[in-house]
C-alpha cells in the first residue's frame, strides 16, 4: 500500500490518467490526496472530479481556489470568466451531487504526522489553529444559506488575522490563505499581487514558509497552487504544483519516501 499526494490537475484528465499509470496506482490498495485545484482551465473537469468523487473511499482532496470559484460561480453571484472551463460541470446531469461533493471537502487534511493544503498555512497559526479554522469554513459550506456565506468570501480584507474578527471576516481570511496564499509577512498579513518565484518576495514580506519563527516549522506540509516555484529547499516543505496545465509537469510524490514521479503535459 502507498500513499501518493499529487498537485494541481485543473481538470487534465488525460495527463492524471497517464500520470497514475506510471505509478502503477492500485484502487484496491494505494491512497492518493490532491492538494486542490482539481478542476478549470484544462478541457477535463468533469471526468476529473467525477473520479475523484466515484474512488471517495481511498480518494481525498483539499478545496483549492479554482474549486471554490467554481462552487461560487454554480451558488454565488459570480459570472464565470471567459477563461473558465468548467461548464461541463455546471451542464451535467450529475451537476447537483458533483457540486455537492465538493462543497463538503475540507480545506486542510491532518493526516498522522502530515498536514495537506492548497496554498498554505500562515506562519503564526498552530496546527489546531488551521484545523479549527478550516472547520468553520466547513461548516458554512455545508450550511442552509450557502449562496449568501460565498457572496460574502470574494474579497481580499481582512488581510491580517487576529481573534478580534467576526466569523464571517475569519472565513474569509482562512480561504485566502489556505486557497491563495503565497507571501506573507510574519503576522500573517496577506499579499495578492506577485506571484514570482520566492526569492522574489516584495518588499516586507517573504514565502508563507520562509518565516524564521513559523510555528509548523517541524511539520510536513503538502501543497499545490504556486506552479512558478522553483529551487525549493526547505525542510519539511513540498510544493507540487509543476503546471501542468500550462505545458508544465503533473506530479505525485510518494509519502514513504518523498520520490517525486511526474509526466510531461
């Protein structure tokens, strides 16, 4: 039995295929996790979320930003762009008990000693913290006034987190950091505009995990989401978005012993 964790797909179902079948991926034995990002700007989406959600019993997945777009754009009040590109989804007959399922999937995994998420974990959150706060975001996802909680999360204040916030103003600072985030400054204080490499930090901040006082600093932790990192050398970090959708690579890494395994898109 093997446990793989794989970046983002973004419904490239044919690479995710090609993918698996160079792993030798076992549905009878071997788990595997997608750190989000499962869906929109490949040509696949809805074959890509259909499996995830037929192999539910050793398949897991964490919400990644372009899978809370789409539940925002099927629930909420936003109009998808014209680079999105899963309206199979939104079309199917199945739409319903797709975008059910996705709306029940957590942003953050605790798996014995690992810890599974999109973008990240703020430098000054405990790994109780995150739990806790992924929870909350849980549960108004699978609440009656869903349409309403999603209007209210697309916006990029409060940047900055702090025990003062209302619930509201909490989940949304969660999603941007676990589905967004990428620099940082130590207080957990949020930065959207650069998304170069990380030792391209703007000025005052740094990569979510270069923060010298990071209190996960001893914990794994396995995300997606920033495809343009490169030359990674932090212990216990293992970013696994390669682009694949942009002509990069799609990867898993393989959990007992960290060897990355990856197909050309």
């Amino acid at each position: 039995m093997s446990d793989y964790l794989i970046g983002d797909v973004q419904g490239c179902y044919d690479s995710l295929q090609r993918l698996l079948n160079k792993i030798e991926f076992s549905l009878d034995k071997d788990r595997i996790f997608f750190l989000g990002d499962v869906v929109n700007r490949g040509n696949k989406s809805l074959e890509t979320l259909e499996f995830i959600k037929a192999h539910a019993d050793n398949i897991s997945m964490v919400l990644g930003n372009h899978d809370f777009h789409l539940l925002t754009c099927t629930f909420g009040a936003i109009t998808p762009s014209n680079k999105d590109t899963f309206s199979d989804i939104i079309n199917a007959k199945n739409s319903k008990k797709l975008l059910e399922f996705l709306s029940q999937q957590p942003l953050l995994i605790s798996d014995e000693d690992i810890l599974i998420v999109h973008a990240g974990i703020p430098p000054n959150w405990t790994k109780e913290r995150a739990l806790a706060q992924s929870t909350l975001v849980q549960k108004h996802l699978q609440g009656e006034n869903l349409s309403q909680f999603l209007m209210q999360m697309y916006h990029n204040q409060p940047d900055t987190w702090g025990d003062h916030l209302s619930e509201l103003e909490q989940c949304r600072y969660t999603i941007n950091a676990m589905m967004r985030m990428r620099f940082c400054r130590a207080n957990g204080q949020l930065e959207f505009d650069h998304k170069m490499n990380f030792d391209q930090a703007p000025n005052g901040y740094k990569a979510w995990f270069e923060h010298e006082n990071r209190l996960l600093k001893e914990t794994d932790i396995f995300f997606g989401h920033w495809s343009t990192l490169a030359n990674v050398e932090q212990k216990n970090i293992f970013p696994m978005d390669h682009g694949c959708v942009w002509g990069g690579r799609l990867s898993a890494i393989r959990r007992s012993d960290r060897q990355i395994f990856s197909i050309n898109c």
